[in-house]
C-alpha cells in the first residue's frame, strides 16, 4: 500500500540533478527495459520500469533500500531499446549513487556486497591510477566477510584455482603482488579529491 | 590505407590476466605496418566500479590529453576502456563547461577535443578496411568461430560502432579469413556476467555458462571476442564454471586479434595463444 504522506515529492528533481539521472521524467512506462533485461532470468523481482514509476511517486525510501538496484549489469541494453531515451543504465547509476549516500549516513541499509566492491575498486585507482587486484580483493573480502581472517578465507576459496591457472600461463607472478602506478600519483589524488565521492 | 600512427591505451589488464591480447594487438598493428604509441603513464579507464560520470570524464581526459599531445587517435583493446574512453570524449567534446571544470583539477587534464577514441576492431574493419586486410591475409582459418560482441561494441548507440540488434564487424573480419560462422545470433550481445562476478558469481557463472555451452552446441572451435572482461569470464573462469555448474565445456576462447594475427601468418606464441587458459592447440592445426 502507498502511503501518501510518506511519498518525497522532490525524490524525482534529487535524482535529475545526478548526472546520469536527467531523463526520469520522459519514462512512459512501455516496460522494454524490463522485458529485455537478461537479469530478470535470474531476480524476477527486477523491474526497472517499476523502479522509474516508484522514483516518480516519491517512494524514495522504498527505491534507494531495494536490493535489486544493485544487480545491473550495466549491460546497456536497457538504454539501448529505450523508445524515450531514459537512458535507463545511467539513471540506475545515479540512483545507486544516492543511495549509497544515505547508507553512508546510515540512513538506509544496503543487502548487497557491491558497493564495497566498487569503493574498494576506486581506492585502488585513487591510490595508484590503475587497478591492483590484489588491493582490491585484500580491501573487499575482509569488508565484505566482516572481519580479516573470514575474508581471506573467502579469497582463497574464490580464488586458489583460478589464481594457480594464472599462475601457470605467466599471468601472475610475484610482479602482480606489487601495485603498478602512474609516475603522476599526485594527478590522481586530486582528481579523487575533486570528482570522487566526498 | 590512411591509418599509419595512433596512440594506443592498452588498460589494466594488459600486463595480466589479458597480457595475449595486448600480445596480438601490438603484433598484428606491427605487422600492418601501423606504429602504436603507448600512451604514456596511462591511468586506468574507471571500468564498471566508477559509476559517476564526470569521475570517468576526467579519469579519461588526462589519457585523451596525452595522446592529443602527440597528434594521435586513441585505440584500444578493450570494449570496456573504449566506452569509458568515448562516452569522455563526447562529453569533453560538447560541453565547454565540462572541460573547464576539468582543466580546473589540474593543467594536465586539459584536452581540447582534437582526437578520436577507436575500438580495435573498428580500425581494422572500418578504417584500415577489409580490401586492404585482405591483401595483407596469407593463411586461412578454416575454422568454426562463435563471433561474440558482448556489450560496449555495440551499446549504447552513442559510442557502439555496430548494429546492436545484430553486430556484424566481427563476422565480417572472420569470414574474410576463411573462418565459418557458427549459429550464434542469439548470444552475440548478451553480458558475459562479467560485472556481477565479485558481488553475485552464481548469476555470472550462468550468464557465461549460457553463452558457451550456445557456442558449444553450435559446434564452434572457438569463441572469438574482443573484451578482457568477457575473456577472463569466459576462458579464464570457464574451469571455475564447469565445476560449479557440474559440465564439461572445454571450449577455446581467442582474441579477435589473436585469430587476425594467425591469418597474417604471425607466430602463434608471438600472439600469446600459448597464455589462453583453454587449450588451443586444436585450433592452430587449422590455420593452413
């Protein structure tokens, strides 16, 4: 049930002014997002088109704590089909920025391990320019298991196998234990500082 | 053939787990008689984890500014840098606002929209073009081939150099070659699962598992592709899969570049066939 004096009436204009989020308001719900999406194979609950209708109620709480938002591919084929150009992908992005907002605030709480992925992703970049995937798993697995040594136990579960096939083939070496940066760290840093998230 | 000299990003994964596509990228241009000018210092693209877009726009100015610096177009690899690479320099490119307010984090970020971003296999099917390829050819490849696009090639139509209801680059460049296309419309653009590996792997093991065992089925020698992401899914976790999802698949996965190399009769270690997680030695004693 909608309750209506729960509804946010600037949720729409809050996510306009996201880069990525301008054309909420030209959705008119022809569900080709939905129906062409290869998630909904595996989360029938995804529904794109309804995460649109619900933003342009004003369902905001409902919107930024539903998990689903965070099992897009980014495949682009939404935005692709799009009669309107919503620009679906980008939009599901600015909203997924938002929220991970309030869940910074502790505002909301997200059921899903992908922010942590993204934002260790991201401290790899800031700190070194390129990805060092060690750093990236050595950050992510503890955040995401709740404490260091469950966290490491879940990386080598995941990765023993394909980190020893990596291995055998020259792809892994003890170079890739060590980070490779960009000369220009100090760029990087500030583009962080400016552009990324505060 | 106008292409002579360009800048080329070869992204993170060039040194590691796609070190044979940045192998038979670098070997095929030189066999082409096309210079690569690796951009240098290079920082990564943002890939999929960097989701704000003037984050990516100025992640990306700094790497266009350099090769700008030089005079060159851009090339890369890999589908996931390309986009990343042009969506910024659309966006740079439109709005002056934009790249002030990039300028303005630091002078090296200053790009002034002079220069083009290219998807390898865009240079060569568009730009160096088939007739001349065609000339340069000395072996066929008288293979099966699942001729598979994945997302950025051809999504959004934005930055995608292709038809996205039906991509035909890459079929275009096998048959030229000799190989044979196998029945695989269905799954030429559907996501690898690549960017749900980390957070939802039984999602991505299915999604990539769909894609080939459809190859499989087909008859396919090989997958042939162009992404690093799609290439660790698909070959470098194709282990992974089979025992999770309790299959046997066994099926090579190559390179666009690798196979264009073999054609123009480069070494097949020269193009890093020998780094290829699945096997492909069944498929070399099909290059005559």
């Amino acid at each position: 049930m909608i309750k209506t004096w729960e509804l946010d009436p600037n949720f729409k204009e809050e996510i306009m002014n996201e880069r990525g989020g301008e054309h909420l308001t030209a959705c008119f719900q022809c569900s080709t997002c939905t129906l062409g999406c290869p998630i909904i194979d595996y989360v029938p609950t995804y529904n794109p088109r309804k995460i649109i209708q619900m933003s342009l109620l004003g369902m905001r709480k409902e919107v930024l704590s539903n998990p689903d938002l965070w099992v897009c591919l980014i495949c682009q084929t939404c935005t692709a089909r799009c009669p309107q150009d919503v620009r679906i992908s980008d939009l599901l992005g600015a909203i997924r920025r938002i929220a991970d907002k309030e869940a910074e605030a502790g505002k909301i709480k997200i059921e899903s391990s992908r922010p942590i992925f993204d934002k260790a992703f991201q401290h790899q970049l800031a700190k070194y320019g390129r990805l060092y995937d060690m750093g990236l798993a050595k950050e992510y697995y503890p955040k995401r298991e709740g404490s260091f040594f469950k966290g490491m136990m879940a990386m080598m579960n995941d990765y023993k196998d394909f980190g020893m096939r990596m291995f055998k083939k020259g792809k892994m070496g003890p170079k890739a234990m060590f980070p490779e940066k960009v000369k220009d760290l100090a760029v990087m840093k500030k583009i962080f500082e400016e552009m990324g998230e505060k | 053939m106008s292409v002579t000299k360009l800048a080329y990003y070869p992204g993170c994964p060039s040194d590691a787990t796609a070190m044979e596509q940045d192998m038979s990228t670098k070997a095929v241009f030189e066999k082409l008689g096309v210079e690569l000018v690796e951009v240098e210092d290079w920082n990564c693209c943002g890939a999929a984890e960097v989701e704000d877009p003037e984050l990516v726009y100025a992640l990306n100015a700094r790497n266009l500014a350099i090769a700008e610096k030089e005079g060159l177009d851009i090339v890369t690899p890999c589908s996931i840098c390309y986009y990343n690479l042009e969506r910024s320099n659309q966006a740079l490119k439109a709005d002056e606002g934009l790249r002030a307010k990039v300028k303005g984090i630091d002078s090296s970020l200053d790009y002034n929209g002079k220069i083009k971003a290219k998807h390898v296999l865009d240079v060569f099917v568009n730009d160096i073009g088939l007739e001349e390829l065609s000339s340069k050819i000395s072996k066929k490849l008288n293979l099966k081939i699942a001729p598979y696009y994945g997302c950025y090639i051809s999504r959004p139509p934005e930055t995608g150099f292709d038809d996205p209801d039906d991509p035909d680059t890459m079929d275009k460049l096998i048959e030229l070659m000799g190989g044979e296309i196998v029945p695989f419309s269905q799954m030429k653009t559907l996501c690898c699962g690549g960017p749900l590996m980390m957070t939802r792997s039984d999602i991505a093991f299915d999604m990539a598992m769909k894609i080939l065992d459809t190859a499989k089925s087909a008859g396919a020698d090989c997958i042939a592709l162009a992404c690093p992401l799609c290439g660790m899914m698909l070959d470098g976790k194709q282990a992974d899969i089979e025992k999770a999802l309790h299959v046997e698949i066994d099926m090579p996965v190559v390179y666009i570049t690798q196979l264009l190399g073999l054609a123009l009769g480069i070494d097949a270690n020269e193009l890093g066939l020998n780094k290829n997680v699945v096997d492909t030695k069944d498929i070399l004693g099909k290059v005559v």
